[in-house]
C-alpha cells in the first residue's frame, strides 16, 4: 500500500506542477459500507474524457517519450485488487482529479 500512496501522491504533484497555486489533499476516512477510504486529490488540469477508461491499462500513458512507463496506476489498481479494495478515480477534466482507495475492514 507504500507503493500504492507514493504513486498516486507523485501523479498528483505532476498534475499540479504547472498549475498556479496548485493543491494536493489526502483524506483517509472510515467507511460504513467498505471500511477505510484513502483520496489524494489534486487542483490539476485534471483527465480528459478520453483518457478515464483506458488509466489503469498497463503501458497506457500521456507523458512524453522517457517520462515514464504507464505502469504506475495499472500496478497500483493491481495492489490494491490483492487487499480486496477498490481503486476509482473522479475527474471532470478541467478540474482536478480524486483518486481514491476502498480497502475493506480488517
């Protein structure tokens, strides 16, 4: 889950680097209906309509050439898959951006 947190936390800090006044949030939350609730959410420009289905394919990308794989949030979706939780994401493309994982109780 390390990896998980660092991922989504390093995601943020890209999308909010070229952005003015740029904010990332962590929430961490208990749920009633899945257990605990983890959300990094950012001030970013946000993920285009296009973009949402495809963020958790492996080797997808929008980064350019050398700036990195498309392996970060597939690995991620993967981790937290194998803890039995769920991994959303919530973006109006303009924006921002919530990532957010459920993990169920204990």
């Amino acid at each position: 889950m390390h990896q998980v947190l660092l991922n989504l936390l390093s995601n943020a800090l890209d999308a909010v680097a070229s952005t003015e006044g740029g904010r990332i949030i962590v929430e961490l939350a208990r749920d009633e209906g899945t257990g605990i609730v983890l959300r990094v959410i950012d001030s970013g420009g946000g993920i285009a309509a296009e973009h949402r289905d495809r963020i958790f394919d492996p080797f997808f990308t929008t980064r350019e050439v050398g700036e990195g794989m498309g392996l970060g949030l597939a690995i991620s979706a993967s981790i937290v898959e194998a803890h039995q939780g769920i991994l959303r994401v919530s973006s109006t493309g303009e924006e921002g951006t919530t990532m957010e994982v459920a993990l169920p109780r204990g």
